[in-house]
C-alpha cells in the first residue's frame, strides 16, 4: 500500500497510543503479559517501517501514570519488559535516536539507568528520534511545567505578563521536538487518555480497532494516508489554505 502514500507529505511525528495488548492476549487465552510482549515486537516493525517512511519523531504511549494503579505483578512485568526491549539492535540498525519523558523518578532504579544509557548510547543517531511517554501523563506534564515556571516568576527571571504559548511549551517535556501532526490509537477505543493534550491542540486523530499486537505496517499506511487525505486548516478556512498552496 506504500504505492497509494504521498511521500513527499509524510507526517513528521506520529504519536501512537498502543492499546489493546491485554485484550488481544485474553482472546487467546493467554496472561497480559503475553500480549504486552507481542506489542514489542510491534514497537520493533513500527519503528523500522516509520525510518524508512521518513517520519522524524515517533511517540509512544508506553506506561501512564495512572497504570501504576494495575495489579502489582503486571506493573512488575511491564518494568522488566522495558528493560529488556531496549536493545541496541532497533535504534542502532534503524539509525534512530531514543528518548524518554515522563515521571522518570517514579521508576525503579534499574529501568531509569537503563533508560539513560540508552538515551546516551543512541544520542548521535540522526535518522528519527523514537520517544517513550513512560510513567506519563499529560496533567502531570502540564503541572510540572506549571511549577517551573512559578518558580522562575518568584526568582524574577521572568514576569507574569511575559507568560506565552512559547513559554509554556518550552517547559513541557516535550520541549525537544515538534508537536504531533498525527495522532494514532489501537484497540477500538475513542478516547485520548490524558497523553500529550498541549501537544495535539491540531493533530490529526486516527482511531481504528485493530489491537496493537496486530498493528501492522499496512495499518500505519492506512492510518498515514487518512492523515493526507485530510486538509489541515489550523483555524483558517478553507479558502485561504488552497490560496496558499
């Protein structure tokens, strides 16, 4: 289907919520772990297919702040499958650089090191930048930021009427990359889940059912060629964007 895909207008991030391990495993009469391992192997295909399509930024929806509330022994298995998806071979094969963002502090010791050397050990890699939203969530992002810069306003580096979209922007974690133009969720549901809400203000959003165990590359063409299908106005009409084209 790549034949049917524009590449000249190719999105330059895509943000992924990868939903639907659990259920995908349940219908095959296996534990949540099983799927949440099938789901690596996707984050593997995704992120080679992405690399070759161009796309600059791909950001995954790993692990919320609200999933520390799941049972203790998927919560464990989770950690440990973050542990042991990091390897060299997908970022250093596909030329891709890897970053984190999220409430690193929460995670156990072992998982935050290797999250870092991973970071340091891919930081020269240039061909796209695979970012993991783990331990994660938008509100906790957007309070975070809201601290810094209170506390940069008591410091007086900076004034309360100096406040902007830039400024706030410039706080979040994601602070590094571009906002998403494409905004894709697995698994059926139709809902954003408190993940990247400054970010997508003018994402494209793709839902579809499919698992994300079976989110394939035929899936991200699908989803990538609803994304330019679409004409992005960005608050103008319709007739000022053709003018400009």
């Amino acid at each position: 289907m790549t034949e049917n895909i524009d590449m000249q207008r190719i999105p330059q991030h895509i943000a992924i919520i990868m939903d639907g391990n659990g259920r995908w495993a349940a219908k095959q009469n296996k534990e949540r772990s099983y799927g949440h391992q099938a789901g690596v192997d996707t984050v593997r295909r995704i992120t080679s297919e992405c690399t070759r399509l161009g796309v600059k930024y791909l950001t995954l929806y790993t692990f919320s702040t609200e999933n520390w509330n799941r049972p203790a022994d998927e919560v464990a298995a989770l950690m440990g499958l973050v542990l042991t998806s990091l390897e060299d071979e997908i970022f250093m094969k596909n030329n891709v650089r890897f970053r984190v963002i999220g409430d690193i502090n929460r995670l156990p010791e072992a998982v935050a090191t290797k999250l870092h050397e991973t970071e340091e050990h891919t930081a020269a890699n240039s061909a796209m930048t695979m970012v993991v939203a783990l331990s994660y969530s938008s509100k906790w992002e957007i309070t975070n930021a809201t601290r810094k810069i209170a506390s940069k306003v008591e410091q007086g580096l900076i004034k309360a009427d100096e406040i902007t979209e830039e400024t706030i922007s410039e706080h979040l974690e994601t602070a590094f990359m571009p906002d998403p133009d494409l905004l894709i969720r697995t698994g059926g549901e139709v809902r954003i889940s408190n993940y990247l809400l400054w970010q997508i203000a003018y994402a494209e959003l793709y839902f579809c059912d499919t698992y994300w165990p079976d989110f394939n590359e035929e899936e991200l063409h699908k989803a990538i060629g609803s994304y330019q299908a679409r004409q992005r106005r960005f608050g103008k009409t319709e007739a000022q964007v053709e003018a400009n084209e």
